[in-house]
C-alpha cells in the first residue's frame, strides 16, 4: 500500500477542526499539522491531543519550523489567502481553499475534479454550489439546460461572520458556477438564513428547465447523481422525490445532514465542504500514488 498524503491544515476553528476528524479517519491521508493563530484555540488544543505538530504562530512559521507536507487545506479566510497562496506555491505544497478567494480554478468534486488535478491552488466555490451544480450538470448530460435557479437555506446558527458578511459574493459565485460548471445557459441562486430554533437541516431547492427532456430521463440523471455525492458526503439526500413535467422543468428537493464530527449535524452547509475538500485531497492521493 501507497503512503498516506501528508496535509496540513492551515486554520483552527470550526472548518479547521471538522477537517482534523475527517483527515484522521481517512488511510490515504495524514494529518501532520495544524497552523492556527490563536493560541487558546480550542482546534488547537484538539490537534495536541491527536499527538498533531501545531503553531499559533502562523503560516509562515510552519514552512520554517514545521513537518513538510504534500497538500494543505486553507480554512481561514479570503484575504488571509491571498497571503498564504504564494507562500504554498513557493514551498511545493498543493492547496485546497475553502475561503471565497476565487484564485484557483472552480472545483465540484463531481463534475470536474479530474480536470485540476494539477492545479497548485483550487478553490471549492460555496457549500450551495456543492449541493446544487451537480444535479444541473446530471441534467445538462442529457438535454441543455436554458435555466437554472437553486435555493438554498441554511440555520441562520450555522452562518458565521464570514457568511454573512459575503452573501452578495455567495449568489454571484454560485450562479455563476450553475452555468459554467453545470452548464446551464442561464443561472441564479439566492441564500436564505433561516432562524428557527432547533436549526433546520440544510435545504436546497434545485429548477431546473431542460425542454426536450423526458421525466423518466430526468428523474433518472438526478437519483444517479444524489448517490454519487452521497459516497463522500454521507448526509447528502433527496428530501422528497424528484417533479419532472413532459415540458421539461425540472424541481429537486435536496437535504444535507452533516456528519457530526465536530460540527453539529444541522451544519450541512459546513460539513459539504469539508466533506468536498477531502474528496479531492483523496482523489490527489491516488494520483500520487500511481
């Protein structure tokens, strides 16, 4: 058997943290450090517990005194990217970022992960196109698709700063990624923060319309794609069951459950992407070992 893909995860709270359960359990992958910048980070103390190499004194100071790793996932933000970015590529090490930098090419584990395989820096675009650019792709594969629109909402709990703070940003990359990722001619999406108490799960209402496509066909094209997404993010289901009309309009009602590791299991939206990001670092694995 191949080594493990040695990674290292650049951030320490909550994605952070979610991540080190998900790396430590997979045996194409291991966790050699964590970088953080707050010493009393719970992550952090979390990672010393697993025997992990950690700082709180930044990225920089892992490239001088840290393990050497092959990947790393960044889960900090946008901007600290845009520092961190240079500093991997310098350094060899290959990164998947979590943040809404934009900078490297647009990754959805489904439709086009082997196409980046290569990238030095790929970026994972936002939990809704996660949840929804498949299911428009699965249906663009059979009949073009003049539309697109996705809804997706999340506990109003799971939504941090960052979160809030993008939502333009959220909408924008999303529709964008409906149309040149899942091909469809048009896209848009709209987020909605839902504060209901207990938290709902995260929900996701894909329409889609493909004239010319047959119910049957289209019903098919999504129950395939649902169960691929579904091997790497276990929560990933089909609330209720598929409306597909003779004329070709399309409405998937989809839930994401997370897995609890350590963010709560109404934090779908979260756990999609590190559910995504370590389907890549696995897939990246292969590859290395070949």
């Amino acid at each position: 058997m191949a080594s493990p893909l040695r990674v290292a995860i650049i951030g320490s709270g909550n994605i952070g943290s979610d991540l080190m359960y998900k790396v430590r359990r997979n045996t194409h992958l291991q966790l050699v450090a964590v970088v953080g910048a707050d010493p009393t980070s719970e992550g952090l103390e979390k990672a010393r517990g697993f025997g992990c190499w950690t700082t709180s004194s930044g990225l920089e100071h892992y490239l001088r005194e840290g393990p050497a790793a092959d990947l790393a996932f960044e889960a900090t933000s946008a901007t600290a990217h845009a520092v961190h970015a240079p500093l991997l590529a310098r350094a060899g090490i290959s990164c998947i970022d979590l943040t809404p930098s934009g900078l490297g090419p647009t990754v959805v584990p489904d439709v086009n992960l082997h196409e980046h395989l290569d990238a030095p820096d790929v970026n994972l675009v936002t939990c809704g196109a996660q949840a929804t650019v498949p299911v428009i792709k699965a249906l663009a594969d059979v009949r073009s698709v003049e539309y697109a629109e996705i809804v997706s909402t999340v506990a109003s709990r799971s939504a941090g700063p960052g979160t809030r703070q993008n939502i333009d940003e959220f909408t924008v990359a999303t529709a964008r990624s409906l149309e040149r990722l899942g091909g469809a001619r048009r896209g848009k999406a709209i987020m909605l923060l839902n504060p209901a108490d207990p938290p709902i799960m995260m929900r996701n209402t894909v329409y889609a319309e493909a004239p010319g496509i047959g119910p049957e066909d289209a019903i098919a094209a999504v129950e395939a794609v649902v169960a691929r997404i579904a091997s790497y993010v276990p929560g990933y289901r089909l609330s209720t069951g598929t409306v597909a009309t003779a004329e070709g309009m399309i409405t998937v009602f989809i839930e994401v459950e997370g897995a609890g590791d350590h963010l709560p299991r109404y934090a779908g939206n979260l756990d999609i992407m590190t559910a995504a990001a370590v389907r890549v670092a696995e897939v990246h694995a292969a590859k290395v070992a070949r």
